[in-house]
C-alpha cells in the first residue's frame, strides 16, 4: 500500500535544530554513533547494523585465503556500512484519522515518543511543512558531494530478518538495506524516516550543505513536559485515483494535551 508523508518532524533543542532552519545543514551521525552507550532512550539502538543473530563462525586469512583460521564465535553479525544518517519523524497519512465532513486530518504525537528525545525545558518540535522541497534538496546536496545516498521510511520488521539468511546475503551486498530496518519494540512508535549517504572516509560526522534559498517553510513549536501534540491540517486536496491528499493548508494548527482523548 503507497504512503504519503505529510510532514518532516524533528524534536531536539534550539542549537541543533538551527542548523537545518537557519543554515540548511544536515547535521549527519555515523550509523555505528547509535549503538555508542551515553545516548538518550530514543537515540541508542544496540541493533544498529545488524545483519544477522544466526549463530556463526569467524575465520580470517593471513596468507591471501590460502588458508584460514578460526577467530571465535558469534552470535550477532553487524555490518558497519560507512553510512552517515540523520533521522526524522515522518507524519503519513492514514484514512482513520481524516474527517471528511470537515476536510481536516488529526494527528497525535504521543508524549511517549517524545520523552525518550526530551532534552530539558528548552526542547522543540520542529517540522518541515514542504517535504518534496527539502527531499530534493538532500539529493541535489549529495550529488554535488559525490556521495551515494538513499532516504525512506524505517521498517520496523529486524526481528524477523534476522533469522533471514537472504536478507544477510542483501545486506552484505547492498551498503543501504541494513540502515532501514530496526526491530519492533521500543522503536515503532518513532515513524522514523532516514536520509543516508556513504562515506568510505570515516569522518566522526557529516555536515551536508544544501541549497540555502529560504525555501523550505518551517514551524517550531516548544514543548512542555509530559505533553502529547495534536496536528490539525485543513482544506486537503486529494489525488483521485490514489485517494491520497496532494496538497494541504500552509496553516497547520499544532494543540497540546495531557490525554489523548478520541478525535
């Protein structure tokens, strides 16, 4: 089933979000920087790059594979894949929660997935209201770095492909496949979209510019503690064959609540 992504959220402080709203920076951590111990609930994930948890056996080779030799076992087998990502909460349309009879659409952001990210009283909700704009600017910016890159949504089925020989066999091959996958529990809630690019040199962290033409239309909303957001966008119109909005209000009315209630 086709998905559209509505908005491009980010939850962080000022400083970092600045980067993106104010120099059109994509501020990008190593792959292997989320599975470092220190980082918040929402940002650490002991599974990043791994490919595999059938039990295996690691040989090497010191004579150009004349011969090998059995350096241990293991149970996971994680792939460091050179990538460099920045990651965001992608807001999808989904039928059940568009009134037709109003022409609205309502969207929950429950505190339980912004607490892992809160980082004190000054934390905000940052949202990119013309996603197509900033996707064509990522991929304008890596191609002029000369670096590969992909960008989609997270899918949250790790726990299966684990224990998926064929999978393994893709994720050896392809330096993308084991950046979009996470398992399940704890993560789902993130709606995670991911934009990727590989860099074989190894720097701590990329800083990717792009086009800085003031074009991108951003909204801040700071965010108080323990606090859902409820996202209200109005006056949709929708494409008639894939019954998905294209277009919606550029006034899009963010509320804060302390219980989710039915809408």
């Amino acid at each position: 089933m086709r998905e559209q992504l509505l908005l491009l959220i980010r939850i962080s402080k000022p400083e970092y979000n600045k980067t993106l709203y104010d120099e059109y920076k994509l501020f990008m951590n190593s792959q292997m920087a989320f599975k470092k111990a220190g980082l918040t609930e929402g940002q650490y994930d002991k599974y990043e790059g791994v490919i595999t948890n059938i039990p295996s056996q690691i040989f090497y080779s010191a004579d150009n594979k004349k011969t090998w030799h059995l350096l241990g076992n293991t149970s996971y087998m994680r792939k460091n894949n050179d990538a460099y990502i920045y990651c965001m909460y992608g807001l999808k349309y989904d039928e059940k929660y568009y009134d037709a009879d109003n022409n609205k659409y309502y969207y929950v952001i429950p505190w339980e997935y912004i607490e892992p990210l809160w980082q004190g009283d000054d934390t905000e909700l940052m949202a990119i209201k013309n996603t197509r704009v900033f996707i064509d600017k990522f991929q304008k910016a890596a191609v002029e770095a000369e670096l590969s890159y992909a960008y989609g949504k997270i899918h949250y089925d790790l726990n299966d492909k684990l224990s998926d020989i064929e999978y393994c066999d893709l994720a050896m091959k392809d330096s993308f496949e084991s950046i979009f996958h996470k398992v399940k529990e704890g993560y789902e809630i993130q709606n995670e979209v991911r934009f990727a690019v590989i860099c074989p040199d190894g720097p701590k962290n990329i800083e990717l510019q792009m086009e800085n033409d003031q074009s991108l239309l951003f909204t801040l909303i700071p965010l108080k503690y323990g606090r859902h957001i409820l996202v209200e966008l109005s006056d949709l119109e929708f494409d008639e064959e894939l019954k998905l909005p294209v277009r919606f209000s550029a006034e899009i009315k963010y509320y804060e609540f302390e219980k989710i209630n039915n809408i």
